[in-house]
C-alpha cells in the first residue's frame, strides 16, 4: 500500500458499514425523542424498535466481518445509552407510564458508573467487555421501552382493545419493567465486583 491510499483505506475502515449503522441508530433517537414529546407514540414504538434491531445488525456484522473498529467500540455503547437513557427519561414524563423517576435515575446511574469504571480500566489495560447480565440488561430495557412506547399509544389515542388483552398487556409491562430495573442493578453490582477484582491486581 503505498502513501497516496492510507487516507482512503483509513476512511473506509472508520466509515464502514457497522459504523454507519450507529451513526443511523443516533440519529433516529433524535427523530425518536421529538416522537414522544409530541405524543405520537405509535410512529415512537416503530423507530425504537427499528433503532434497537440495527443495535444488534451492527455488532453482528462487525464481528461477523472483522470490521470492530477503535471508533465503533466508543460509538456504539455511547449511542445505546442515548437512546436507553433518553427514552426512560422521556417515558418518566408521560403521567400514565408505568416507568417512575427513580427507575430512570437506577438506569442513569448505573450506565454512568458502568461507562466510568471501563473507561479507567481499559486505559489501564484490563478488559472490561460486556457480562451476560449487561446483555440482558440491554434486551430487558429494551423490551420495556417498546412496550411502554406501545401501551401509551393504546392509552392517548384511544385504540380498540378489550380489558382482558389491556390488562395482560399491562401485566407484560410492568414485568419488563421490573426484570429490566432488577437487571440493571444485578450488572451494576456485578461489574462493580469484577472491577474490584481487577483493581486490585
């Protein structure tokens, strides 16, 4: 490789397909919260889940291809906490959603301290790549938003829908709900153990 075509390989390799996926994923929590705060919450639930698919698409084709990339391991879970983070807080918001305010800042606080400890601790050179718990932390937020997103449609726009399937609905929601706070502080705890762990070697 000569001189003249590092700039464009080095271009290719940040501008690659997993990357643009990310870049993707945050602009549609911009489109995603403007959704939300003008009360369109069926048009909300179709971005979220398509934003959350593309979360999944990303890291799949990166490490499916070889494209992970110094860029996309920053991007990507600072993206994935705008759009948790910022949908929890904007679901807090709404009077008739299931989500509380200290549900938001357990969420909050927790991706704050998660973000903290890697950030030491990689610069450090100890790897502090994601636990089972913090993957189905994610999926269980994930759940929880989509079906928030969904039931306040159903609540503000008047929907059909008979009391039996809106009370297992609610049913479904509050349990994501939990799992998904219960979730967030067992990872919580548990990357504060492993970075205990770690630190102190």
């Amino acid at each position: 490789m000569t001189a003249a075509d590092q700039p464009t390989s080095s271009r290719s390799t940040i501008v690659n397909v997993p990357n643009q996926l990310t870049v993707s994923r945050l602009l549609l929590s911009i489109v995603l919260f403007v959704l939300i705060a003008f009360k369109q919450f069926l048009p909300a639930t179709i971005v979220f889940i398509v934003a959350a698919s593309t979360d999944w698409l990303d890291g799949f084709i990166a490490r499916r291809y070889g494209l992970v990339t110094v860029l996309g391991r920053i991007l990507d879970p600072f993206v994935d906490k705008v759009i948790i983070c910022g949908t929890f807080i904007f679901l807090v918001a709404e009077p008739s959603s299931e989500l509380k305010a200290w549900m938001a800042v357990v969420v909050v606080g927790r991706e704050l301290l998660v973000t903290a400890l890697r950030g030491y601790l990689e610069q450090q050179g100890a790897d502090f790549s994601a636990s089972m718990s913090g993957k189905l932390k994610m999926v269980f937020q994930c759940v929880a938003a989509g079906l928030s997103l969904g039931y306040l449609h159903y609540l503000t726009r008047g929907a059909s829908i008979d009391p039996e399937t809106q009370r297992m609905f609610l049913y479904a929601l509050r349990g994501a709900v939990w799992a998904a706070v219960g979730l967030t502080v067992w990872s919580g705890v548990e990357y504060i153990f492993a970075a205990a762990r770690l630190i102190r070697r």
